[in-house]
C-alpha cells in the first residue's frame, strides 16, 4: 500500500483536510465540528481521489522532465496494485518512464509481464508494438522486433509513432533508405517532436541521413532535436559540439 503512504498521497490528504476546514469555519461550524468533518473528508476521499492525482502527477513529472520521481511513483503504484487489470497498466507506466530514461532492458522487463491476450485491442496493440521498439534498441531478435511491430500497425492503423518504431529496426538492419522513409512519414502524420520522447525522431533520422552521406540533412535534424529537452536533445548537443572531420 505505499502508494497511499507517499509525498502525493500526503499533497491529497492535506489538501482534503484544509478544503474541509476553510468550508466548515466559513459556515460557522464549532471547532470540533470542523475538526470531524475534516477528519471524515480525509477518510472518504482520501483513497479515490489519491488514485485520479497521481495517475495526474505521474503524466505532469513525465512532462516535465522529472523522471526519477515518476519511475519511484510508477513502480510504488504497480506494487501496491492488487487488481490484475490494474497492475498491467501499471507495468505498462513502468515501462514507459524507462523509455524516457533511456533503460530499455527495463521497459521490456515490464512490458513482457503483461498479458495482452486479455487486453483491448489499441492496448494491446501499443505493447506489442513498444515490445518490438525496446528489442529494436537493444538490438535483440530483430526478426521478432519487427514482427510484433507489424502486427501493431495492423490493429491500430491510425497510430504514427508505429511507423518510426518499424524505422528503428530498419535503421538496426542497415536498411537505411526505408528508415528514412518510415520517419519521414511519421512526422508528416505527426510533427509533434516531442513524441515519442522529445527530439528522438529527428535524432534517429540525423544518424539514418548520416549513414547515407547527408551531412547536411542529418546536421539539421540535429539542430531541431538539440532545441529539445532531455537525452536526446544532449546526445544532439554533443554531436553538433564536436567538429566536422
């Protein structure tokens, strides 16, 4: 349960006693009457509305760069979840906060504990289709990367980051030209660069185009992800620091 006993939990807790006090002394209410109705605020709403903030928290420290305290957040919510359906969102949370930072390993730990036999078909899809993109990281089984990929793209046909998902195992296997293409047509469907995480296409298209010679292309999508925040728009940085040969 230390979901229930955290920094969000006590934001909650203490939110509720002092909208239950401020609303008791404006209506003139004894002092020991603010006190247990305070009290039973707390007791009632404490547990629900816990649940709805820090699955709120979790999105907004995700946001906003805060990682360490979203994994420490995302895993205390799956090892208190008691519920089947619940927990698998949760590992699915987990891995999705690795993504960010970068742990693939985990992210895939995570993710291959859910069933997806039992899940919805856009759910299903998104972690079949995540599953493929960390072993396309990893560089592991490739093959099966790209499979899992594929049969994501077929069950939910609307979703663009899928095709830059399939444009990194194609960059893996040095099929250079259909991983450009992939990416290129991801970000006409979606220009948002910070999706998946920030200024990662335009990174991983800078290393497509260099590996086809573009210096040029592949310097300016270097300085569109150097403009973002996180681990890629570092690894950018550093790349546009060094000097050209």
């Amino acid at each position: 349960m230390g979901r229930f006993f955290n920094r969000e939990a006590a934001v909650v807790a203490l939110g509720l006693l002092i909208s239950a006090a401020v609303v008791c002394l404006a209506s003139g209410l004894a002092l020991w009457q603010v006190a247990a109705v305070s009290v039973g605020a707390v007791a009632l709403g404490h547990w629900p509305l816990t649940l709805w903030f820090q699955g709120w928290v979790l999105e907004f420290y995700m946001e906003h760069g805060q990682l360490k305290r979203a994994l420490e957040l995302a895993i205390e919510i799956r090892d208190s979840s008691m519920i089947r359906r619940e927990r698998e969102k949760a590992h699915i949370d987990v891995a999705f906060v690795h993504f960010a930072r970068g742990d693939f390993e985990h992210a895939l730990q995570n993710l291959n504990k859910v069933v997806t036999s039992k899940l919805k078909p856009a759910t299903k899809a998104v972690v079949e289709a995540t599953t493929g993109y960390a072993l396309a990281w990893l560089e592991r089984d490739l093959p099966r990367a790209e499979q899992l990929i594929e049969s994501g793209m077929k069950q939910f046909a609307q979703e663009p980051l899928f095709g830059f998902f399939l444009a990194v195992v194609r960059f893996k296997q040095k099929r250079l030209a259909e991983s450009r293409d992939l990416i290129l047509k991801s970000l006409e469907a979606e220009p948002d660069l910070k999706l998946p995480h920030p200024g990662e296409r335009p990174y991983v298209l800078a290393q497509v185009l260099k590996a086809l010679g573009d210096a040029a292309g592949a310097k300016a999508q270097l300085e569109k992800a150097r403009g973002m925040r996180g681990r890629f728009g570092e690894l950018a940085t550093q790349e546009l620091s060094v000097p050209a040969a």
